[in-house]
C-alpha cells in the first residue's frame, strides 16, 4: 500500500489518497475542537488512542456483521478505510439524555429515558450541525426515506452491540454519533467516521466519571489519560470476547 497526496484535512484528521482507487489512509492528529471549532486545543498523544480505540470498535462492528469504512490499523496514528462519499447527516444515539440534548428537553443531566433516542442532524458546520427531522433530510436530497430508515437500523444495531461491550470494560455508553457514507467500491451505505470519546459520552460505571471529549469541553484535565483508560479497558474488554 502506498501513501499518496493528502486530499482532505479536517480539524482532527488527516485523509491521504493510496495506490488503490477504493481505499484511503486516515490519520488522526492530535488535535481536539468543541462548540464547532470554537474551542480548540492540541493534547500530546491524543490522536493515537483516538485512532487504536476508533480501530477496535469498527473491527468489531466488522466482525458483527455491521459494515464500516475500517480496513486495518496502518500505525499509531494511521488506519487504511474504504473510500467513501459523505451522507452531511450524523444518527445520534441517546441511552441517557445529557449535554445540549438535556438542556434543550429541559431535564437533569444524565436523565435515564425509558426508550433509546434516535437524533437527526444535519452536519453543516456553518450552521452548527442543527437538529433535522426525516422529512427536512428528503427534502434537502440527502438521503430516501429508505435509506434513513436502514442508518436508523444500523445505528440501534450499532448500540445493542457496544452498549454490553463497553460494560464489559466498566463503561456506560451514554450516548453517540455516528456517520455514513457511501462506498466508493459498492455505493452501498456504510459507517463512514471514527467511533471513539470524540464522539461518545463514556462514563465509568462506578464512579460516574467522564472518560470523554467532555473532559475537554467542561475543563475537566486529564483528557488523553482518560481517553487511554478506555483503550485499556476495551482492549481487555476485547480479549474476554476471544
């Protein structure tokens, strides 16, 4: 595999075209943004435990029948994915109700809801990724109904299978985003983003602590040996399923 010219520089990742027209190497930085870039900061090591736990969660999907863009980890930082065109919509998966979603229902942090939540929203940073509903999505021409019913399916799949996984490395998945694309090589819809504490609110299950990108968001220190815990506990977590 050869690593080409870069073609795509977002604020905390790096994508690099290959040899191979299907495929493409991601490369995390260390580099963390909040409130859409408002808030920016660099943390030593950061984007290698963003890269390792993002590689363990896909392979696992992958494994579990749940198609993602991960092919394999290339190095530290770096992970060949399948190339694909970006669905501008994220699938947000709530098992309890916190951050901006807490505010905006108007209950405590944390709530614990009877049902799992399904949020849609539109990923525009101009205008600040904002809630959308199916219809809004249709009409912008960024997905069928068909196709938002299956990325409904695939997220509540994804959540049935690392709601136990994380529970096994004595983590709460308390909520998170996910993103899809469609495959260069098929054009069929596949998860197309890092899952990693950049995009899941991880709390420890005896303590209640933060081990996420909240650590940054609320100055709370500690991010990148928060972010290495979680690398540690599923990598254990991981072993016990072999």
């Amino acid at each position: 595999m050869t690593k080409g010219p870069l073609i795509f520089e977002g604020n905390e990742k790096q994508v690099f075209a290959t040899d191979h027209p299907d495929q493409v190497i991601f490369r995390y930085k260390d580099v963390t943004v909040a409130y859409n870039n408002v808030k920016r900061a660099r943390f030593k090591g950061k984007g290698a435990l963003d890269n390792q736990i993002s590689a363990i969660l896909l392979d696992y999907l992958n494994r579990n029948g749940v198609e993602t863009h991960f092919i394999e980890l290339l190095g530290e930082k770096e992970q060949l994915c399948r190339k694909i065109e970006i669905i501008p919509l994220q699938v947000v998966v709530h098992n309890r109700i916190a951050g901006s979603l807490a505010a905006r229902l108007g209950v405590e942090e944390g709530f614990r809801c009877p049902n799992t939540v399904l949020d849609l929203r539109y990923n525009n940073d101009e205008l600040e990724d904002p809630f959308i509903n199916r219809d809004h999505a249709v009409a912008l021409g960024l997905a069928t109904y068909q196709e938002l019913d299956w990325m409904y399916n695939v997220a509540r799949r994804v959540n049935e299978l690392l709601v136990p996984l994380f529970h096994k490395a004595g983590i709460e998945l308390v909520d998170m985003k996910i993103e899809f694309g469609r495959a260069s090589d098929t054009g069929t819809i596949i998860i197309s983003d890092e899952i990693s504490p950049d995009t899941c609110r991880l709390w420890d299950e005896a303590t209640g602590e933060r081990m996420d990108k909240d650590r940054f968001r609320l100055d709370l220190s500690c991010v990148v040996e928060n972010y290495r815990n979680v690398l540690n506990r599923l990598t254990e977590a991981i072993k016990k399923e072999e």
